[in-house]
C-alpha cells in the first residue's frame, strides 16, 4: 500500500473533521491481522467493548500528536472495557516495536501492512489518522479524520457508554 496523506494539522490548533456515520450500521469486524509479536489477532475479539480504532503510521506528524492522548485515555478507561486498537497502515513489526517502546503504547498495536481491504472498509487508504468510534453492540457511532486533541477524544470516548 503506498503511503497516505495526512489530514490535519496545518498548525498547532489544527484539527481534524467529524464525518457524520448516520445510518452507517455494524463495524466490520471481520479481519484478522498480526500484532506486533506475530500473532494472529481477530478484530471480532473485541465485540461486545466500546472500541476506538486509529489508523495511523510511524512517520505521521499528527499521528504522533494523538498518541499520547490516547495512551492517557487508555489508562484512564481501562476498567471500563473502552480499548484502542491502534492499526498502522503501513509500517513493518519492527519499525512498530520501535515506536511504541519510544510512545509507551498500552494498547493493541495491529500490523495493517498488505491489508488493502481493511484500510478500504475503514476509509484509511488515502490519509491519515482515521478514527472511528464502535458501540459496544457494533455499530459505528462516528468516523473522524484528521487529527483531534485529547479533550476531543474523551468526549466521544464518555459518548459511547
């Protein structure tokens, strides 16, 4: 997959845009893709949580602004069953490592590398951070592109309980 374009951050207030899912239905959770270990890991493993799923790379300037936010968030909501599923669109397990020991990452680190038809199901082909926020029943409260701030991603974090 050739590397995407960034949405976002022109400067530091930049944001990234809600894309309204109104109608949008289920989350297609029908992948499976290596984590950062090699092993295989089924996104349908986590029906049944509040779910945000974040396309991002290593070498995405707004991706790296996000992610600290959402290792925060990640701590603070851990009891709750809310998990981040981090799927880079491109990079190696090697250059993920790397990374996520640099970031501290805390959650699941996916290897989304030739796995053109999950970025296609999840819009994250052509740019990059996409989040998207998924009920506990499946279906998918919002779409956002582009980078957001912490605050932001609280706010729709407490939306889905």
């Amino acid at each position: 997959m050739a590397a995407g374009i960034a949405f976002g951050l022109a400067g530091p207030a930049a944001r990234g845009r809600d894309v309204s899912r109104p109608g949008a239905g289920r989350a297609n959770l029908d992948f499976t893709v290596k984590d950062l270990n090699g092993q295989d890991v089924r996104l349908a493993d986590f029906k049944g949580r509040p779910l945000l799923i974040n396309f991002w790379a290593t070498w995405c300037g707004p991706c790296k602004i996000e992610i600290p936010g959402l290792v925060e968030l990640t701590e603070k909501y851990k009891k709750t069953g809310f998990t981040v599923v981090g799927i880079s669109t491109d990079d190696t397990p090697e250059d993920l490592k790397a990374f996520a020991s640099v970031y501290k990452m805390n959650y699941p680190i996916l290897v989304g590398l030739g796995h053109d038809e999950l970025m296609e199901a999840y819009e994250a082909e052509l740019g990059i951070p996409v989040s998207w926020f998924v009920r506990r029943d499946g279906t998918i409260a919002l779409k956002s592109e582009g980078a957001q701030t912490k605050a932001w991603f609280e706010e729709r974090i407490k939306a889905l309980f």
